[in-house]
C-alpha cells in the first residue's frame, strides 16, 4: 500500500501497526491519537482483541502472583511483545485481506 503522509492521521490501522504500538497503549503509554486508532482497530478486528487479551491476562498474572515477577516470565512476556511487533505472528487486515 502507498503511504499517504496527509492521510496517515486518519486512515485506519493495520494489524501489523497496532501490534508495534499495542504493549505501549495497554500500558496506558501511548499517545492519545494513537490510543485511539488502537482502541476503534480492537473493537473492529477480533485477532487483535484477542492478542490484546491476552498481553492484558499475562500482565494481571504476573502482577497477581508476585510482588516482583520472576526474570522467566518477563522474557516470555517481551518475547511475545517483539513477535508481535516484528509481524512474526501471521496478520492479516480483516477488511482487506491484505498482509500487513
Ligand atoms: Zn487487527
């Protein structure tokens, strides 16, 4: 896809965009315009509703099961948070069937 720098700010987010920035937003990191973009993309695509979930499930396990999370689990949660953002895991635009 072309990139439209004076459509950038409205154009809806691929799944590949929202995974680079999705740790951050749930975070409560992100920047408000993105938080938004984000925000209306997991109410629209259900497969990153879902991995959303599931960054938001490990969060609360770690934070409920120890003062300090334990190195192990931190590696696999930063594991997981690069595999999204470098697109490893296997995306696809719901709307436009289009790889992101
Ligand atoms: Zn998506």
């Amino acid at each position: 896809m072309t990139r439209r720098p004076w459509l950038t700010r409205f154009r809806r987010l691929s799944c590949h965009e929202v995974a680079e920035v999705i740790q951050a937003f749930l975070d409560d990191e992100a920047d408000e315009l993105a938080a938004r973009r984000v925000a209306r993309h997991l109410k629209d695509c259900r497969r990153c509703g879902m991995e959303a979930a599931t960054y938001v499930e490990i969060k609360r396990s770690l934070s409920r099961r120890r003062p300090v999370p334990d190195p192990a689990s931190v590696q696999r949660l930063r594991a997981f948070g690069e595999m999204l953002a470098s697109g490893q895991i296997d995306v696809e635009d719901p709307e436009t069937g289009e790889r992101a």
